[in-house]
C-alpha cells in the first residue's frame, strides 16, 4: 500500500567517496543539495555550484555538518568562462576534482506553440549546453592530474516520456543523453567514465513550480496534477532528493568503475509503468 509519500528513513554514513573531491552544479537546493549532502555521508568533500550563493550556502553547511568540508562557488554553467574560473577556484580550495554531477537545470511547463525563442534558448544553454561546458573543463584537469574519475549527468524521464508542455525540457534532457555516450567513448581510455541518471518526481521547489504550472494550464489544483503524476509511477510515490543521491554515490565511487555510458532511471518505475 502506497502513502504515496517518500518512506522518512534515516540516511548512514560510509566511505565510498573517502578523500574525493566531487563538483555539483546545481546544488543549492533540490536534487543536487540531496546529491552533495549524500557524497558528503560517503566521506566527498563538495564544491557546491550555483548562481544563488546565498541558498547554497545553505546547502554547504549541511555538507559541514557530515564532517565533510565544502565551499560555495557562483558559477552559471551556461557561460564558459564562469565554469573556467569556478572549477579553478574549486581545485585551489578542495584539491583535484574526482567527480563531478551535472545536475544544474530548468524546467518549465510550456505548450510548444506558446514556447518562446529565448525560453527555448534558455533550456538549451543551461540544461544542454551547462554539462557540455562543465564536463569538458573537469575532463581536462583529470586528464592533467591523472585522475580516472566519473562523470554523472542529471537528465530525466522527461527525455524520454516527457509530458504535455515538456517540449523544450524533454529535448534539451534529451541532448544530455548523447552527450553522455559520446563523452564515455571518448574518455574511456582516460579510465573517465560518464554515466546519466533520469529522475522521475521528485519533490524540488523546481517539480512545486512545474505543478503550479500545470495546474493553472488545467484548471486544477497542483495536489491533482501530483496525483495523477504519481499515478504513472509503478512505487505510486514521489522521491526525496537523497533517494536520488544514493545511485549518483555508487556511479562516482569504486564500486561504479564498471558502469559507463548508461542512463539508469531512478524514477520508482515511471518509464516501465
């Protein structure tokens, strides 16, 4: 029977991350505050990228509280030399990157016809374009530094099954997907590996605007947009962030190093539903 609520179990610490240093864009809030809190209880420290600094602060004292060090650094993954400087400034304060997640995105529920050039443009540049830069840059300093480690793209169902007013998200979660592929066959010999995860609901400020949105599309209330959202998922529930965090742990640490240039849904059945 489903409580259609995400189960409040209590997280352990471990060692897989021991003595690595792991990027996550993205990590203000949501999704990547639950990653880099969860690479935080595996012993990561994280460099925490976003434009909201002031939130994100947040997000870096909870990685302080696991024992873990952390440092904020305002980065907008859709400029390259914002990504330039931002992973210099991670490697001078936390040492060489191990990991990096790519998990910085936008989201917004918008009928194609009614879709603007710009708001196109903006998925693109962040959700597309923001992996492509970040990858490209960390990629080469672990290359430099002899580093063989994983990178973890954020995509989502919505690359494959996306709903009505997805198109610009849908396509742009897309783009990540063949951007992962390539980017395994070409790092491979690096012993880089690069693998994607696709979210299905989980429960973010961003997925609170999404309802919003759609409930306003429909005439309804988001609490029905939600249900009827949970209703395509085989686990009947959404997810909590940290539940999220668990499969990026295994993809950065030792026992993922055999994983490479796969996108594993982490959606409680949603694409098999």
């Amino acid at each position: 029977m489903s409580t259609r609520e995400s189960p409040d179990r209590d997280v352990q610490s471990d060692s897989r991350l021991t003595d690595r240093h792991v990027v996550v864009t993205g990590a203000a809030q949501g999704i990547g505050r639950g990653i880099a809190v969860r690479c935080a209880r595996a012993g990561a420290d994280v460099s925490v990228f976003d434009v909201d600094t002031e939130t994100a602060a947040e997000t870096a004292s909870l990685v302080r509280e696991t024992g873990s060090e952390a440092i904020v650094v305002e980065v907008d993954v859709a400029d390259g030399d914002s990504v330039d400087d931002g992973v210099e400034t991670a490697v001078d304060e936390l040492g060489p990157v191990h990991g990096v997640v790519n998990n910085a995105g936008v989201q917004r529920s918008v009928p194609l016809l009614e879709t603007t050039e710009a708001e196109w443009d903006r998925h693109f540049a962040v959700n597309a374009k923001g992996p492509f830069l970040v990858s490209k840059r960390v990629a080469t300093q672990m290359i430099d530094d002899g580093i063989e480690g994983s990178i973890v793209n954020v995509s989502s169902v919505g690359a494959e099954r996306p709903f009505r007013g997805q198109g610009a998200y849908g396509a742009s979660k897309a783009s990540v997907l063949a951007l992962t592929t390539v980017l395994a066959k070409e790092l491979s010999d690096h012993g880089i590996t690069a693998n994607a995860i696709k979210p299905g609901t989980v429960r973010t400020p961003m997925v609170d605007e999404w309802l919003e949105e759609r409930a306003e599309q429909q005439d309804t209330t988001p609490e029905e947009v939600l249900s009827d959202s949970l209703d395509t998922h085989i686990l009947d529930r959404a997810a909590q962030p940290v539940e999220i965090g668990h499969m990026v742990v295994l993809l950065l640490s030792a026992e993922g190093e055999w994983i490479t240039g796969e996108s594993i849904a982490v959606d409680g059945g949603y694409l098999k539903a």
